[in-house]
C-alpha cells in the first residue's frame, strides 16, 4: 500500500476506531476518523477528506442513527464503503450491500482479518463474493415480500380506520377515540368493526396485536 490510500473511519466505538487508525497509520495509510455527530456532518467531512475507502458502523448512535442511509450518498461521491459492524441481523446486512457497499465485516472477527480485508478493499480487490452477494439480496427480497404480505389486509383498511387503530394502539378507549375525533361513539363503534372485519380478528386486543407484530405501526400508515 502507498500513502496515496487513505481511509476515512465512522465509527462510535472510539476505541475500536482508534485502534484501527493507528494499524492504518502504520501500514503507509492516510486514515482519519470522524465522529459520528450527524448524517450531514459524516457527508461533509466524507466530502472534504474524499478517502479512498470509507469504513463505516451501521449503528452511529441517537445523533447519526442508522447508518445504511449514508451509504447510497457516499458511493454516489464515488468512494467506496466497507461496512464493519456489530449487528449480525442479515437483512441489515443485504440492505446495506444492496445500497452500494462493497462488503462487510463483523466486528467481532478478528483484527487481523479487518485489516487483511481493507486491504484488499483498498486495492480494488472483491471483499465479498459473488455468491454471498446472491444470497444476501435474495433474503432481502424474500423479506420484502414477506412483509408486504403481513401488510397487505391493512392495506384494506380506510384512512380513517387506519387513524382509529392507531388511536387504539396508543390505549386510547372508544369514547376517547370519538371525543377527540368529534364524532359519536356509534360512529367509532362501526369503524372499530370494520378494522376487526378487514384484519380478520375478534377483538381490538387482536387487532392491536397484529398490527405489533406485523410492523405496520412503523411503517406510518397512509
């Protein structure tokens, strides 16, 4: 390696970070670190030191959060993204290498194997297999698809009895429901019936229930 490579580091484990700089460092690298403060700030300073290699935490912390999001600007900049991590969720992973990044690594590998494998990112050489590759973007897409069949009955539901699911969700009553929404209770009463309906389930318990574990709180609804 030659000092023309340089390597910009994001990462919160400050340890971890530091430790890798100074094994960079040593090996005729220009490694830096930046904190991860914010998604704007990790851009910017990927713009002003434009590193041969970014090697990047998919977990920045409250301030950053998620690191996935970066990745698509940073590789639009033209540099690459080597992602360390610590999660070993796979679908994180898959969407991650499906945003554009290189490969990845886990931060529980050893040390050795993390540099060995910047190195070979560094020279251009593939970190991740052609294979790996395949089954990673074939799980997200089987994920996708999943999920879009666990949300397809609340597709079903109105704007309305989405709003009123939701209310009810928060543990709010059918008489609180309709105060707030300045309509009788009759009137909730009926939307309530329509979601059980539409979800398939007997109860608004149920219904709150499914709409938990099917993820459809946190996709925001309509």
């Amino acid at each position: 390696m030659t000092t023309l490579s340089s390597v910009l580091i994001v990462e919160d484990h400050e340890l971890l970070a530091e430790t890798l700089r100074v094994a960079l460092v040593a090996e005729g690298v220009a490694a830096e670190l930046v904190r991860p403060e914010s998604p704007q700030a990790i851009l910017a300073a990927v713009a002003a030191v434009r590193p041969s290699l970014v090697l990047l935490d998919l977990d920045l912390g409250p301030q950053a959060g998620d690191g996935t999001a970066l990745i698509g600007p940073i590789v639009a900049s033209a540099r690459a993204v080597l992602v360390v991590t610590g999660t070993t969720v796979r679908a994180r992973i898959a969407a991650a290498v499906q945003a554009g990044a290189s490969g990845y690594l886990l931060k529980s590998a050893p040390f050795d194997r993390l540099l060995s494998v910047v190195r070979d990112a560094l020279a251009g050489r593939a970190v991740l297999s052609d294979a790996e590759r395949f089954e990673l973007l074939a799980l997200l897409r089987n994920e996708r698809a999943d999920r879009l069949a666990r949300l397809a009955s609340f597709n079903r539901l109105t704007t309305r009895e989405q709003q009123v699911l939701r209310a009810l969700a928060e543990g709010l009553n059918v008489e609180t429901i309709a105060r707030r929404s300045v309509v009788s209770p009759a009137t909730v009463r009926t939307q309530v019936r329509g979601i059980l309906t539409k979800l398939e389930v007997g109860t608004q318990l149920a219904a709150v229930a499914r709409a938990r574990q099917s993820g459809w709180l946190d996709v925001g609804g309509r």
